[in-house]
C-alpha cells in the first residue's frame, strides 16, 4: 500500500462479535491507533488477550464506551488490572454516555490494591468533542433502547499542495523558505530590487480533509437518525451495527439493531467511502448474506472483517 506523508492511521478489529462470542469473534472492541495515540472504542470481554494476539501493545490514551451492555466493557476491568501490573502511572480516561462515572467507581473498587496510575470517568453527549492532537473526537446519540453514543474520529485538515513552479516562478530559492511557507509562514524575498511579501497562499492549494472513522456501536439504521448526519458524513471508514442479515429485518427491529442491508442504506446515503460491517450476531455460520445484502445497497468497498484483521486508512489525496 502506498502512504502519503503524515500519521498512520490504523484499525484493529479486535472483537467483531454480536451480543454473545462464538469460536472465531470476541465481543466488540475497535482499537484505532493515529501516530502514537491508541484508542479503545469498547473493549469488550477478552480484549487486553485480543491486544496481545494482534500485538498493538498497551499503551492506551483513552478507552470510549458507546453503551452500557455488557458485552462492550467487561473487558476493561482486566485491562487495568493488566495494565496496573506492568507499572502504568499515566492517567486512564474513560469516555461514555451518562452512568460513566458510577462504572469507573466499580472499576476502581473492584480492586483490593491501589494502583498507580488514576482513572476518570468523563459523560458524553450528542456533540460532545473530546481533542487530541491533530483531531478529535466526536460523539453522536444513538437508538438502541438505551442511552447509547457512536464516535467519530476526525483529523484537522491538512494544508494545500505546495506549488513548487510556483514558487520558483515568484523568484523564491529552493530550500529552507520553501518549508516556511509550507508550516503557514509569509516570507520576504528580494526580487529585481525590490522586497516583497510572499504569503503561504501565494503557493499553496486549498486546504485538504483530514480522514474520518465512524463508529457507530449498537444501533438502528444510521441513516435514519436524522440528528447524526452532518457528523456521520463523508467517513473514509464507516463502521456500523450489522447484527443481522436482511432476512431477520424483524428481528433487528425488535431489538433495536440493524440489518447488513440497512448499514449499506446508512453508508450509501452519508457518502461513506468505506463500509466495515460489525456485531454479527452468533447465529451466522456464514456471512456471505451479510456482504450480498450490503452491496445491494452501496456501491462503494464492503467488508466483514474477522478479528484481528487490520486496516490502514489512507488519505483521499
């Protein structure tokens, strides 16, 4: 695959499993890591053996929990536990829908042992932005019967691309100006006698989009959440609620899940570039429905990753 300069931008699909794991899927957990942050959307039961299995280390900045089923963070209390053994002192955020604080007082009192490093429970909600460095984090409300958010992460945009011919023709030296006015610096050059200002936009194109992860967690259709749009829009990578194949479409609404069909219906109308269908339910011995069913709906890239699969997510340009 071929990068383009910036950060990395990795998916781990950890656990791709429904309600209840099988032999082949764990319960949910995505770890994504940008340059050297690595976060935890879930972390359902097994995760920390799913972390060693895919070898992503455990230097975790934060761990965001869409909803409180079980299945989506039993997996933290062995993750700290593991994580107090091996000497942690940085301070854990926890990021989730209201309740968030009474379960990271469980988390804490569970242990007979004080550990070394402190956890903190931080309450979302719709719109809620939580920054890094170089993007951020964005939480929109969910349906599934309980207060539940999916996230988006979301890079800063990136500068234009530098003119070089540009810049030559405007009597400008290759060399250490160039990088100037690439980090956002105007520059002054002397050009037949005379000074003159030379400004970043003088040779730089417009600026480009960062890249953009959704995650949606358990939910009913993302597209008929009319209050998610604006922020779901336009993901290089969506991944969405996928529990049943078409034929269950009851089934899922009983629940309060979605179908494969209807998460391509979610991906097709927010120009997603990228469909990953998740939380297959324990029933499907197969999943070949699940992929049919999507395409018929979208157009773009559909996958049903195993666990531990891996993605690289690439810039657009």
């Amino acid at each position: 695959m071929v990068r383009i300069a910036g950060e990395t931008l990795h998916v781990h699909f950890l656990g791709t499993a429904g309600a209840l794991p099988s032999p082949q899927r764990n319960p949910p957990s995505i770890l994504i890591r940008r340059g050297s942050d690595t976060l935890l959307f879930d972390c359902g039961e097994g995760t920390q053996q799913q972390m060693m299995r895919a070898r992503t280390g455990f230097t975790v900045n934060a761990i965001f929990i869409t909803h409180w089923h079980a299945d989506h963070f039993l997996g933290v209390f062995g993750l700290v536990e593991t994580l107090a053994f091996m000497g942690r002192t940085d301070p854990l955020p926890i990021y989730g829908p209201p309740w968030v604080g009474e379960f990271v007082d469980l988390v804490q009192g569970i242990s007979r042992h004080v550990r070394g490093f402190p956890i903190t429970g931080y309450a979302l909600e719709h719109g809620s932005v939580v920054p890094f460095n170089g993007y951020t984090v964005r939480a929109f409300a969910t349906f599934h019967g309980i207060p539940g958010l999916g996230y988006v992460l979301e890079e800063d945009e990136r500068p234009g691309r530098f003119n070089r011919e540009q810049a030559i023709a405007l009597g400008i030296p290759p060399g250490p100006l160039f990088g100037r006015l690439q980090r956002g610096e105007a520059i002054r050059i002397v050009r037949d006698g005379v000074e003159t200002e030379v400004r970043p936009r003088d040779v730089m194109g417009e600026p480009r989009p960062g890249r953009k992860i959704v995650y949606t967690g358990d939910t009913r259709p993302l597209q008929r959440l009319p209050d998610a749009a604006g922020m779901v829009r336009d993901a290089d990578l969506l991944i969405h609620d996928a529990t049943f194949d078409d034929e269950e479409a009851d089934r899922a609404r009983e629940v309060l899940h979605s179908t494969a069909g209807e998460a391509g219906e979610a991906a097709a109308a927010s120009g997603a570039r990228m469909l990953a269908l998740v939380h297959i339910s324990s029933r499907y011995t197969s999943t070949a429905n699940h992929i049919r069913d999507a395409k018929r709906r979208y157009e773009g890239d559909v996958i049903l990753p195993a666990d531990l699969t891996v993605l690289e997510v690439p810039f657009r340009s």
